[in-house]
C-alpha cells in the first residue's frame, strides 16, 4: 500500500488532566491514508520541540536562510507557565498550524519526522491515571466556531469525498479529478457545484462525482417535501433526460426534493422531474452575488450521466423513481383540494345561513297605544294640556 501519510487533522479540543501534576494536553483526530482515523494527546512543549526540529530538517522552506523562502508555519514558544486561559487561546494558531503543515509539500508533509510525532502511542489509547485523583476534564471546541483566519476559535473541519471516475475540467475555477482521489470538501453549494481541495490543488467539482467514505447514501439530504416550496425560474433549461423538466424563465413552480447533486425534484402542476437547482431562486429573495455568479456557469453533470463510474461501495445509492415522487404529489395534491372543498363547502354553508337570515322578514315594532285624556293632564306639560283642551 505504500508509505503511511497523514490526510488531515483537526484540534478536537484539550484536557486538564491532574497526574503526574496538573497539565494540559491537545487532542487531536488524526486521519491517514488508509482511512483510518486515531485520536492522539500532545503537550504543547511536545508540539514546540517538533516544530524546531522540522525547522532544523528543512532549513530552506522554515526561511533560515531567505525569509522569502519560508513556507513552514510559524509556532509561539510556549510560556514560562501554561495555564487554562493560555491552553485554550491557543487552539486557533494550533488549528492554522495543523492545516497548513498537513497541505506543505509531500518531502516535508510525509516526512517521518510528521508522520512519527503524529502516530498513536500507548499513553494515547491508556494514559496513566491515579484513581484517588480527580479524573481528566475535557474541553472541547464548539460546533459554530468561526473559520476567519484572523479570529479563528476552532478548526476548519473539512469531509473527505472520493472521486468515482475521471473529470476533466472546463474552466479556469475547476478542478481535474482522477478515479480514486481523496478531496476535501471546502464548500458545499446548493447548485451542486463544490469546492474542493486536492493537496496543493482548490476548485469547483460536480458533486455528482464525488461520494462519501463511510457509505452510498448522503445522511444531509433532505426527506421528500411533498407541499412543495414555491421557487421562480431565474434562467430557461431545455431537459436532455426523460426524467427532467423544461421550464422558462419566470415559471413558477414547487421544489418537493433538495438533493446536493444540485439536480433538484420540482412540480409543475402535477408534472414533476428534475432540474438544475442553480437556476431556481426561493420567492421573495433577492439574487444573491453567489448565485448570480454560478448561474453564468453550466449546470453539474448528473450521476446518471457518468460514465465509468466506480464505487467502492457494494450497494448503491437509493433513489426515489420519478413514478413515487409523482404518485405522492398527486396523493398530496388530491388531498389539499379535498380539504379546500371542504372549507369551502363550511364557507358556502355559513354564507347560506346567514343570507337566509337576511331575507327573513324582519318584525316591526308595536305602536304604543294613545295616552288618556286624564293620564295627558297628570303628567305633561302645560304647553301640551293646552293643545288638549
């Protein structure tokens, strides 16, 4: 299989461990070549003697001789006394470090120096403990942290995806992919356009052509939404497939399923099929740059359109038939008319009440009966008396 390299690592967070004597360790996720992933505890002063010592092997590219010439990251030496605070405002350079020294050229990246450092000792899988001591406390780096380079709190955790077949390029923004290529993931765009990294390569890839290590199927992906989005048609497309959809521009219609290939399940009335997502805008938001830019581009090949595609999974992906998805929006288009009908039904009944109501002849009031000639000259006035009389 070959030499053993390390693919990526990220700085999962530390610990405050208490034995020998108080002292904080990294710990970090180390993923290899083969696949495989290991967690490994470092000591800061561990990672500052392998920092040197990197240095001293590669004098040129750590800029001892031309500072021009520095590609080796730079790493503060640690402080007299190391406390939490420090420990923990630390994780951002580290996190920088560890990208840049795993994306360095091959003679120094793949170096025993880095690979040995970074592989699993035996205190790593049982670190020695004392069990009338207060046990390690964990610190880990939150989910959200920001990915700024200038005020980065936590690593830029990056997926692997593995090319199934050959894609050549078309423009200057992508990026040439061979059969069996590990990538990571940068970005990933709704228009199933993402950008990815392949060592000292970065480009836009059909997401088409890239699938996930751990299985066929993609866990992010949205279930079917059989009510439907309301989207508009940003830019006219002409179906190739018989499973796609041609739609012009300003149609509008109801997006029912978000795949991240960008090839998006819509509705036109009860017709439903495939089409680009990177030409769709959600009603009522204004173009975004992003999108505006990446509709200039073609829409991502599709899965089915690959030839020669090889997966190393033994089962493949399910997909849901364009039958199902239109059985189902015809069960749920069937069912919002019948619960229309039926409100309205309610409404036509209540208005029918209420003009029977209106059309009932409606009871005049009695006419008081006349006063008596005695009760006038009891209770009125002098001025109606007189009338009287």
């Amino acid at each position: 299989m070959g030499d053993a390299f390390i693919r990526h690592i990220e700085l999962l967070g530390y610990e405050k461990r208490f034995f020998p004597s108080q002292h904080y360790v990294y710990m970090f996720l180390v993923k290899w070549n083969d696949l495989s992933e290991k967690l490994v505890y470092r000591r800061f002063t561990e990672i500052y003697e392998f920092h040197k010592g990197l240095k001293e092997m590669f004098p040129i590219e750590s800029g001892d001789i031309n500072t021009e010439s520095r590609i080796i990251p730079h790493l503060p030496a640690p402080k007299w006394f190391d406390g939490q605070r420090s420990t923990q405002s630390r994780q951002g350079t580290l996190s920088e470090y560890c990208y840049t020294l795993v994306n360095l050229p091959h003679k120094i990246s793949r170096c025993l120096h880095v690979v040995n450092f970074f592989k699993v000792r035996p205190d790593d899988t049982n670190p020695i403990t004392d069990s009338q001591i207060r046990k390690p406390e964990v610190f880990l780096l939150p989910k959200d942290a920001k990915k700024n380079a200038a005020d980065i709190t936590g690593p830029i955790v990056l997926q692997t995806y593995r090319a199934i077949a050959n894609y050549e390029k078309s423009s200057r923004s992508e990026m040439a992919l061979q059969a069996g290529d590990m990538v990571d993931v940068v970005e990933k765009s709704e228009s199933g356009w993402w950008f990815c990294q392949l060592k000292d390569k970065r480009g836009w890839v059909p997401a088409a052509y890239l699938e996930p290590m751990d299985g066929p199927d993609e866990s992010e992906e949205q279930e079917p939404n059989y009510a439907g989005e309301q989207y508009l048609v940003q830019k006219s497309y002409t179906a190739v497939e018989e499973d796609e959809l041609t739609l012009k521009e300003g149609d509008t219609i109801e997006v029912i399923h978000k795949l991240l290939d960008g090839w998006w399940v819509v509705r036109k009335d009860e017709t439903t099929g495939y089409f680009p997502s990177m030409y769709l805008q959600k009603a009522g938001e204004v173009n975004a740059s992003m999108k505006s830019e990446l509709r200039n581009r073609s829409a991502p090949p599709r899965r089915s359109t690959i030839r020669n595609a090889k997966s190393i999974h033994k089962q493949g992906r399910k997909q849901i038939s364009q039958e199902t998805y239109r059985r189902n929006s015809k069960k749920y288009l069937q069912s919002r008319r019948n619960m229309r009908e039926k409100f309205q039904n309610k409404a036509n009944v209540i208005i029918e009440k209420n003009e029977q109501e209106d059309n009932k002849p409606k009871a005049q009031p009695a006419v008081p009966p006349r006063p008596s000639k005695d009760l006038i000259l009891n209770r009125c006035t002098e001025s109606t008396r007189r009338k009287l009389l």
